[in-house]
C-alpha cells in the first residue's frame, strides 16, 4: 500500500464538465489554481467554454481568492493525458456505479501514485467506487461538495474501506487551502451529511403538502423567512443552544426535550404516489413562474454570492 507524500497541488485535472464539474473549475480557477478539463461528451468543450464565460464573472464579483482567468485552464477528450498532468483530481461524471468504477480505475491507472482522486458523487460510497483501482485504491475518497461549488463552500470528505488517513488528511488540507469548508464523515453512509439533513426536511414537507396543513408555497415562505435564515450563520445544533437562552444546551433539553420528542413522533411518512407527486409538481411549478421563472435561479445565485462574501 502507498502512502502518500507531500504534494503541491498546482494543477487540477476537473473530470466531468456538466454543472458540478464546471462550477468546481470555476471555484479551482478563482482560486489561482490551474485546471485541465476532461469530457468524452459530444459538445463537451464548446459548452464548458460557453459556461466558464457565464460563471467566471460571478466569482470576480465576489473579489475572493487570487482571481481566475481563463489562461488557467484547458480541455482535452483525453482522460489520460488529464490524469498524467494533474496533481489532484476531482471526478463529477453521472451517477452510474458501473461507469464510475471504470473511469476511476482509469484514473488510478495514468495518475501519479501521489495524486489523490475525488469524486464529487452525492450517494455512491468511496468503497464501492475503489473496487476496481489495481494500482493505489487508498488514495480514492469522496468530496461531495453543495451546488454550486463556486459559491457554496461546504464540502464533505468521507473515505473508503481502503482509503487511509494520510489521503483523507491530505485532501481535507487541499480543500481548506483552495478557500472550501471541509468536513470529515467518521464512517460511509447514503447520502453524507447535508444531503441526508435536506431529505429529513423534504420528508417532512411533502407529508405536510400531503397531510393537507399547508401548500408548497407557504412551506417555502415558512424556511426561507425563518430557520433559513438562521442556517444561513450556523447549524442546527448551535441554533438550538442560542435559542435555549444563557443555559444552552442543556437548559434546552430540560425544558424543550419533551416537546422535541412529540414532534419527532408526530413527524409524517409520506409516500411519493402518483396523486402526490402531481400535487407537488403543479404546486412548485406554478410558484416558480410567479417567482419570475428562470430568474429565481439567478436571483438564488446572487443570494449565495452575498452569503459567500461573508462566509469567505
């Protein structure tokens, strides 16, 4: 087994150009870090082109990092020769285990034994992802970061059955020197962290939608008006000792814990049926054209670039 030694990292080699592996090449670029993209997909360098044009401005704007520029960055169709150069490497291809754990064992083999591969998948584990590496299985992790990457800097770094800590370390240093918010999950579990605590409350939501209590719409005013807005400067533990008063944590479990424990049994256990996904998707489409439509992205991403210049 390999382990790993101290590596600069000067160049990124981004494999995947859709919309995670093109935001993470953003994010390298304004980080003043060179990246060599890699996509077999027909078109993939004309839109990558197109896309790095529309996002580079956002993140010149929020005047972090040492600025990207496009003299950073090159495309190749070649895996390998994006493998061969890189000195870190971060995956973003669809969600298809079988394709995965042959694109990685292409990776493992033409990369430098010191050059760690992470993927970004948000549900498939480092462990089954190593399977097929021949030459350095222990430098394969997951680094699933939040979309978009540019502009949310959470990531979450989890290893595999054969990952060893000297990787995962390594990569962690990686990430919190290229401006992320790295964070380390103790064991592999479906979904991470973040994606896990969304669906808690996408469960709860959609059973309110079904149970008849509210419509999508209010749902939406009620997080984005509230506990959102908390989220948005700390966690979910640290809130709830903030609203405990001078006692913290433990004043709130003496006089909350009850009241906590009622809703967690009362929470619901929707189904996703036909007559309730309907219901969903009538709802939400028609809150997003009075919303503006496709303005309510852009209007989401301005949002984050003003929370990131405070949290970076």
């Amino acid at each position: 087994m390999h382990s790993v030694s101290a590596r600069p990292v000067a160049t990124v080699a981004v494999v995947g150009t859709g919309v995670i592996g093109t935001s993470w090449a953003v994010h390298f670029l304004a980080q003043g870090l060179s990246v060599i993209a890699t996509d077999v997909a027909p078109g993939a360098e004309e839109r990558f082109q197109a896309d790095l044009a529309r996002l580079l401005p956002v993140v010149e704007n929020l005047q972090v990092g040492r600025g990207a520029s496009t003299e950073r960055v090159r495309f190749t169709p070649v895996l390998a020769e994006a493998a061969a150069v890189a000195d870190f490497i971060q995956e973003n291809t669809t969600e298809d285990l079988t394709a995965k754990q042959r694109l990685i064992a292409e990776l493992d083999a033409a990369a430098d034994l010191n050059v760690i591969i992470a993927s970004s998948s948000s549900a498939l584990t480092p462990s089954s992802l190593q399977e097929l590496c021949a030459r350095a299985p222990e430098r394969v992790l997951v680094a699933h970061p939040f979309d978009p990457p540019h502009l949310v800097p959470l990531v979450e770094v989890v290893g595999g059955s054969q990952t060893t800590d000297s990787y995962i370390e390594a990569a962690i240093d990686f990430y919190r020197s290229a401006g992320k918010y790295p964070v380390r999950l103790r064991k592999e579990v479906l979904g991470h962290i973040a994606n896990r605590l969304q669906a808690a409350l996408w469960r709860e939501a959609y059973s309110l939608v079904d149970r008849g209590v509210a419509s999508v719409a209010d749902i939406d005013v009620a997080i984005a008006s509230g506990p959102g807005l908390r989220w948005a400067s700390h966690g979910p533990f640290v809130n709830l000792a903030l609203s405990a008063g001078p006692g913290g944590m433990d004043s709130m479990h003496k006089h909350l814990g009850p009241t906590i424990s009622a809703l967690w049994n009362d929470l619901g256990d929707p189904g996703l049926t036909k007559e309730l996904v309907e219901q969903i998707n009538a709802e939400t489409t028609k809150l997003i054209c009075e919303l503006g439509g496709e303005q309510v992205r852009e209007e989401r991403d301005s949002w984050l670039a003003e929370l990131a210049k405070r949290r970076l």
